[in-house]
C-alpha cells in the first residue's frame, strides 16, 4: 500500500494544482453578509458541509465514481457527474466545481498516467471535483474507504483556508475547528461507503450565499 498511500497524500496536498484555493464555496459572501461571523458559525458551516453536502451528495458522488471505473461503466460515472454537478444551484459553483475536477483529472493523467482516466477524458470534457477525485482514486488502486475520507478532508480542509483569509479566526482556533469535525468523518464515510440512497442535498441559506457571491463589491475568491 505505500505507492497507493502516497499517492493519495500527493493529491491531497494544497500544493496539487487544482485551483481550489481560488474559490470559498460561497463562504465569502456568508462572512461579508454577517452570517458567519464567529469560530462558532464556522463550526455550523463546516458541519453543514460534512452532514449534508458530503454526506449525502459528494462523498456519494465519489463512491459512484469509483465503483464506475472498476466496472468500466462510463454510463454510470455519466450520470454521477451530470446528478451532482445539478445539484450545485449557481452557476459559478458549477463552473468552479468542473475546473477543479477537469484540472485533477488533466494534471493527474501528466504526471501519473492512467487507463481509467484517459477513457473518461475521452468520454467527457469536463468532470465535477467529485466524480474526477472518484476517478483518480480508483485509477490509483486507492481503497475506497479512504478515497471518500481523503475527499472529505480536502473539502473541508479548503474551506478552514478560506476562512483563515476572510475571518479574524486565528491559525490555532481554525485547525482546532477543522480537527474537531475530522474526528466524525470516519462515521459519515462508513454509512457513504454503503449508502445506495439517491444523491442528496438540501442547503438552501449555503445556496443562496453562493448565488449572491457575484454581487460583492470586492473579492477575494471567484465563487
């Protein structure tokens, strides 16, 4: 497993060049409109994302990704991508979410080849960072288990690094937080790992902050 292990901790790495931090999933606008404006309302932000988002659409997306290219059914990874990606309401979530997916998969075919990646380059022009993170995963020999928990943590992981740049929240206090909502991963993983519910996803104030991101005066992030 070491080659496996590794690979995983290179795609997890903020160094892998996938753009996301670039992007807040809606979080600046939630810090500019005073609904996050606390370490406490970051912990409800980031339990939302685990409970949720993770729980019940992306964790599942990857797993659906995955269990796709073992079984070489393109169909299937399809219609995973098409079913998460449409649950992102705004448009700049879903553009933001297919760059890093489509820049994971491109990246990763450069610098570490793989079948299973080429065919669903080949199949598909652009993934959501779900089904791409599913995709890479698999093509790596990765175990699944850790796939969705290597997902989680690089989503929420992302998200305490945005807060860092948006919050007077200090490094300690943010990778407490973070620490704090990675110890209940490991359950939410096991239930995705053998979840066969449908894709699943109700978060409408997160929505609505995403949606309102484009009207900020000023910027840091693109989404």
């Amino acid at each position: 497993m070491g080659h496996e292990r590794l690979a995983l901790l290179h795609l997890c790495d903020s160094l892998f060049p996938i753009g996301a931090f670039a992007h807040s999933d809606g979080l600046e606008s939630a810090v500019a409109s005073g609904h996050v404006a606390s370490a406490a309302d970051l912990r409800d932000w980031l339990g939302t994302i685990l409970t949720i988002i993770l729980a019940g659409a992306e964790g599942p997306a990857v797993r659906m990704a995955y269990l796709a290219v073992h079984s070489r059914d393109l169909d299937a990874l399809e219609r995973a991508d098409s079913e998460v990606a449409a649950m992102r309401t705004s448009s700049a979530g879903r553009d933001a979410t297919r760059a890093m997916g489509t820049r994971l998969l491109k990246t990763w075919q450069q610098i570490r080849p793989a079948e299973a990646v080429r065919a669903a380059l080949e199949r598909r022009s652009r993934y959501t960072f779900p089904t791409a993170f599913g995709v890479v995963c698999a093509a790596s020999h990765i175990q699944l288990a850790e796939a969705i928990e290597a997902y989680c943590y690089a989503r929420l992981a992302s998200t305490v690094s945005a807060a860092m740049r948006l919050m007077p929240i200090g490094q300690h206090e943010a990778h407490r937080l973070l620490a704090v909502v990675l110890g209940e991963v490991p359950a939410y993983v096991d239930r995705i790992v053998h979840d066969e519910e449908p894709l699943r996803c109700f978060t409408p104030l997160m929505d609505i902050a995403a949606m309102s991101h484009q009207y900020q005066h000023s910027r840091l992030f693109k989404s």
